[in-house]
C-alpha cells in the first residue's frame, strides 16, 4: 500500500526528532490532557509566566513552519529536496479593531511577496476572512440582516481587503485559498469569494473557495457554482476538506433551535467528501482542486479515480495538501509517486500563534484513528531504523 512507506514518510526527520514526534502525539492522544494543557496554557500566558519556550520546543516545533519569515522560508527548503511544496500562513488571528484588520492584511499581502519569490514550491497562498474584518458583521451579512452605520463601514473596508488580495494574488501569478468559517458567516464569504471569482478567474483558478464537507449543504454549493460558472465564465478553484467546527456548530444550532447544519455521522461526511471529489474530476474543464484530506481512504478513492479517468499524477488541476507536521505518510509518498504533494505552513511568534495550536492538539485528539495512525506508523519507523542498524552493525 502506498502509504505504508515509513521510510520514505520520515526521510526528512531524525531519529531525535521521530521520537520527540512520538511522545507529543502519545499526549495529545489523551483528552484529559489536551483540556488541563489548554487551560494552564492559556492561563500562563495570562500571568505572563514563562512557558513560551516550552511551547516552542514541543507542539509548536511539530505543527509550526516557525516564528519569523525566514524560518518558514528555511522549512519551504527542506521540503522541496522531496518535492513537496508549501504554502504559508502567518497565523497571528485578527481581533476587534481596524488597526488589527489592516495588519493582518498586510502580513498576509507578505505572504503573497515571498510565494513570488519561489512561486514552483509556494503556488498558494491563504487568508481567514475573519482575519480582515469583524466577525458580527460577516455574521449579519451572512443574516441578510441590516446594517448599522459604523458596521457598513466595515463591510466596505472588508470588501475592498477582500480584492486588494486576489488582485495582487492575481498580479503575482499565485493562487488564494480563502478559508472556510462557521455556517453563520460563510454565506458572506462565499458572496465576495464568488465576486472574486468572477473578476480574477477568467483564464485560470487565481481564488479558490474552501467547502466544508461534514455540511450537508455543501455538495449543492459546489453544482450551483459550476452552474454559475458556465453562466458567467470563470473557473472555479477550491479546496476540499471535511471541516472544522463540528462541536461549535452543534452547540449553536441547539442553543438557536434550528436544524443542525452538520452531517449525523462520519460516514455520511466520507460519502459528501467523496461525491465532491467524483463531481469536481467530472468537471475539470471548469475545476481546479485541492484536497486538503489527512484520510488514507478518500486519498486512495481519489487516485483510483484519477487513474480511471486519465488524469495525469502531476496534472496542474489537483493538489493534495496535509498539514505540517501531520500525515508525512501521505504527503511524501504521494510526492515520491509524481502526485503534486503541497504542506500548510503555519508561521508566526509563538504567543500569537497558540490559539491555532490548541486548534491542531484538540483536532488530534477528536479525529477519530488520527492521533493511533501516526503513532503506529512513528513506530513503525523507529523499528525499521533499530533493524537496519544492527543489520549495518560490525561483526567485533
């Protein structure tokens, strides 16, 4: 099976590092401790007491590209000797204020500058709409529910962030994925991601939509943009992944009384995910796809289906893309097999950066096989490196 290629997986890791990747996952594997971690953490910093270090020679080394530009670039490095690309996100969340919006735009506008710079292995870069503007007013837009006057404003102000980046992405022969959010906000998402669309993507997917599948709305979305697409003459990009928000979603859909937006099950959420997948290489004439999955089996769906339908590996039209410092299993293996392979590189100080890494230690806990998986096959590999060893051992 391909996947099961550890020493291809890991050929970029030492043995230090295998081992240091093992113990972090062993934590994270337990609830009881990503909960008491996340809240001493959270409380430390708070107090101002001194635990940044540790956080950056633990869960930050594993899930983060680094702490400046330059250390995000140096890690783009390693992993084009496997022919691995990359795209970067400085992954500081904005909050409240104009002067916040207007910086996280111009770290991300700097993002656009170094993928220029390397534009073979950063082809893509990205943005958290809710990064560039308020998140009640992405949630009134979303409502269809009026505006007062200082919330207009900044509706225009994110309007015009909103293009300020496809236009420069656009300008720099990159790509833009825009990230997906809560239910609530995204239909104002998806309005100024499909405007974008229509402006800049009339030769080539320049802004890629990011569709949720665990929402049972979602394999809709993609048909009804396809439509509107032909209508309107652009190519759609997107990225596919499964979701984010599940417990968030539940909670406010009971909390509010309506019908929660989420799939009942996994497997209903691995169907959608696939359909999507069948839906979007039936049309590539319109679509260009990354498949954001750490999921052996939609991946392995998904190259079946290329294989039947004759899409080239390293056809420009598929990406598959896993995050840093998870699922190198699939990621390398794919590379190493012709596939265009690319990593999500979060970058930033490691204050700033703590509310995406308690994201990525609840999400292994929560997901389901995921923490058991890389654990086994971190295993794996210490044992295979333990056998080669004492083969190439001298006789004394």
């Amino acid at each position: 099976m391909l996947f099961e290629n550890t020493e291809i997986a890991y050929q970029a890791k030492t043995t230090a590092q295998l081992r240091k990747a093992y113990w972090l996952f062993k934590a994270v594997s337990i609830p009881f401790l990503v909960r008491v971690g996340k809240i001493l953490t959270l409380l430390s910093l708070k107090l101002r007491l001194p635990v940044l270090g540790l956080l950056k020679r633990t869960i930050f080394e594993q899930f983060c590209a680094g702490t400046t530009k330059e250390e995000a670039l140096h890690c783009v490095s390693e992993l084009t000797t496997n022919n691995v690309a990359s795209y970067l996100h400085y992954s500081v969340e904005g909050s409240g204020d104009e002067s916040k919006f207007e910086e996280s735009l111009q770290y991300t506008l700097e993002t656009f500058d170094l993928s220029k710079k390397s534009q073979q292995w950063l082809p893509f870069a990205v943005f958290k709409p809710t990064g560039i503007g308020p998140a009640i007013v992405f949630e009134k837009q979303s409502e269809k529910v009026s505006l007062n006057s200082s919330e207009k404003e900044a509706w225009e102000c994110i309007e015009k962030r909103f293009e300020k980046i496809c236009k420069k992405a656009a300008s720099l022969g990159i790509s833009v994925l825009v990230d997906a959010e809560e239910s609530w906000f995204q239909d104002a998402i998806d309005e100024l991601t499909e405007a974008c669309m229509q402006k800049f993507n009339k030769e080539k997917p320049v802004v890629y939509t990011t569709a949720q599948m665990y929402r049972k709305d979602r394999l809709q979305y993609l048909e009804d943009l396809h439509k509107s697409a032909l209508e309107k003459g652009f190519k759609i990009g997107v990225k596919l992944v499964r979701g984010a928000y599940m417990e968030k979603e539940a909670h406010r859909a009971k909390k509010m009384g309506y019908s929660n937006p989420i799939n009942e099950s996994k497997e209903a959420t691995d169907r959608l995910y696939g359909n999507a997948i069948a839906f979007i290489f039936d049309n590539l004439d319109s679509f260009s796809v990354l498949l954001g999955s750490h999921n052996e089996q939609s991946m392995y769906e998904a190259l079946a289906l290329m294989k039947q339908k004759g899409i080239p590996k390293n056809s420009p039209h598929v990406w598959f893309a896993q995050l840093y410092g998870m699922s190198d299993h699939i990621s390398f293996n794919l590379s190493k097999e012709g596939y265009n392979a690319i990593k999500y590189l979060p970058y930033g100080p490691v204050k700033e950066v703590v509310p995406y890494l308690m994201r990525r230690a609840e999400e292994n806990t929560s997901v389901a096989g995921q923490t058991s998986r890389e654990l086994i096959l971190i295993s794996k590999e210490q044992n295979r490196r333990k056998a080669t060893a004492q083969k190439t051992r001298p006789i004394e």
